[in-house]
C-alpha cells in the first residue's frame, strides 16, 4: 500500500538535497543532515538502498559523500518511492487473500487505481522539476554559491 512514510520522505529530501546542492565535490550526509535536519541513522540507511538501485552513487575518500547516478531530469520521485518501498517491511493488506467479496472485488480494485495514479503523478514529477521548484520559492542552493566560475 502506498502510504507516506519518515523513510519515504527523507529519501525523496536527501536526493532533491543532492541534486539541489551539488556543487563540483559530492554532497556528504553530514551536510544533508545539517540542511534537512534528517536523523543520521535514517539518513545512511536511505542513501545506500538509493546507491543499491542505481539513483545514487556513492563517492568514498575524505572528500567523499553523494552523487545522483544520471541526470536529475532522468530520476523521478517514482524511482525513489519504489526503492524505500523495498526497504519497508510492513506487509501490504491490499495484497492478502483474506477478506470479503465486497473488499476483494470492490474496495481493493479502488485503491490499486488510486495507487497507480499517484505513483503516476510520482513518475511525472522528476527531481530537475522539484529543483526548480526550490529555485521559483527562493531556496538558496549551497552548491552554486560554491561554484566559481573565473578562468
């Protein structure tokens, strides 16, 4: 079941974060921490599945940290919510065999197609799209101050 989750969340704010503030070096989860105020240990746990399902790349060294795997138009919240889904244990009841006709034939059919619309929506929703929508509200991104551009 599509819910709203702190995991689902934070994974979706830790790779706008990195795509939003990206500069020439990797984004450490330090950094990503201190901007969103995401609990370290979500945080990790969040950013390797995500380098685990090709939406990060993890960059080792002193200078380390994170990287998106391919271009920010080409990573949609669709990507990140069906990679947290993956790491949630809880069990889904939509996909239990238990229940009556009315729930089995009436009710859970309604909420697949809802769920297939919003994820949708999620797949249509790329995070060059909420970057640019950070821009248009008046988010300042850490990485373009840092990017300096003489010769």
């Amino acid at each position: 079941m599509l819910r709203i989750t702190k995991k689902m969340l934070f994974a979706i704010e830790a790779v706008l974060d990195i795509a939003y503030h990206a500069g020439a070096e990797p984004v450490q989860s330090r950094e990503i921490t201190r901007r969103q105020g995401i609990p370290q240990r979500y945080l990790e746990q969040a950013l390797q599945h995500l380098v685990r399902d090709d939406i990060l790349v993890g960059v080792r060294g002193p200078r380390g940290g994170y990287r998106l795997a391919r271009e920010r138009r080409r990573i949609t919240v669709g990507d990140i919510v069906r990679s947290v889904r993956k790491m949630e244990t809880a069990d889904d009841p939509l996909q239990t065999e238990q229940g009556s006709d009315l729930g089995q034939k009436v009710v859970r059919p309604l909420w697949n197609e809802v769920q297939e619309d919003v994820m949708e929506r999620l797949d249509a929703t790329s995070i060059d799209d909420l970057c640019q929508n950070a821009n248009k509200v008046g988010i300042e991104s850490e990485g373009r101050q840092n990017l300096d551009f003489i010769i």
